[in-house]
C-alpha cells in the first residue's frame, strides 16, 4: 500500500525528514514516498546530496545544505 504525501510545510524547517527532503526537491510531483525515497538515497549515492546523519533509522538532511548542494549544480545540467 502506497502511503500519501503529507501536506507541504508553509516554511520548511532546518532539519528535513527524507520524506521533507523529497518533498523539498520536489520529488513528490513525480514519485510515490517509498520511489521517492529510493530516488533521494540514489542521488546521494551518485550525485553527492548531503546528508546530515541518521536518527532512528530515518535519514536526516538539513535544508541549508540542500541548498548550496543545488547552486553547486546550476549550469551542470545539459539542455535536452
């Protein structure tokens, strides 16, 4: 069973869920949470996203890391 996405903060908090993190690259428009999941651990495998640690089992990332992660790709994605 696929569980549905929560609703979108109005502001995100500094530290963010993987689900949050997801949300946040907007990986929900696109995937379930259980694909969305993969997809995010896969572009932290082969794309470097930042990870903060892990609490519990669940990944944790924090927003402002995300951030500079994005602006560190800006221009390296090739038209298509």
């Amino acid at each position: 069973m696929n569980a549905e996405w929560p609703q979108r903060p109005e502001s995100w908090p500094p530290i963010l869920t993987d689900v949050e993190a997801a949300q946040y690259l907007r990986l929900d428009t696109v995937h379930g949470i259980d694909s969305a999941k993969r997809a995010l651990r896969h572009i932290r495998k082969t794309q470097g996203l930042p990870c903060a640690g892990r609490i519990g089992g669940r990944l944790l990332f924090r927003r402002d890391a995300i951030d500079l992660w994005l602006i560190t790709r800006e221009g390296t994605v090739k038209a298509g």
